[in-house]
C-alpha cells in the first residue's frame, strides 16, 4: 500500500528515485503476510529499481523467510 504521494520518478537520478520513495509504502496486513512463503511485487516499468527495492525491503522486514519474484513489463535503459 502507497502511504504517500510522491513526486514522478520521470527525470530523476538513481538516488533522487531512492529517496523519493522511501517510507513511501507498507503492508496493509501485516499478520496475514507472514502466512505467505511466496509474493510477487509487479512494476509497470523497470529504470532502476527502487519502486522494486522498496516494496521488497519492507515485505523481508516483516518476513525475511518469503520468496519474493519481481516481474516487470518494460524496462529501460539509461
């Protein structure tokens, strides 16, 4: 889940991007999550990463055992 709203990740630097998301989201269930061994986090685009290492930093939190597979639809290249 999105707790905030966040600049366009369009234009900005790897750590500009970083930065922008972070503490951006969290788990809307928590206790339910830990009955999961695998999640797959999708992304619509893949330029470097954070929408991605984010979203899995807080899921291994809560539960560093889950399989975590991140698929993407596009990804560019800078």
């Amino acid at each position: 889940k999105k707790n905030k709203k966040t600049k366009k990740q369009l234009g900005l630097s790897k750590k500009e991007r970083e930065e922008n998301l972070r503490n951006s989201f969290s788990v809307y269930n928590k206790k339910k999550l830990l009955e999961y061994k695998n999640i797959i986090i999708f992304d619509d685009v893949f330029t470097t990463g954070s929408t991605l290492n984010e979203n899995s930093k807080i899921i291994k939190k809560i539960n560093s055992k889950i399989n975590i597979i991140c698929l993407v639809f596009c990804k560019t290249f800078e």
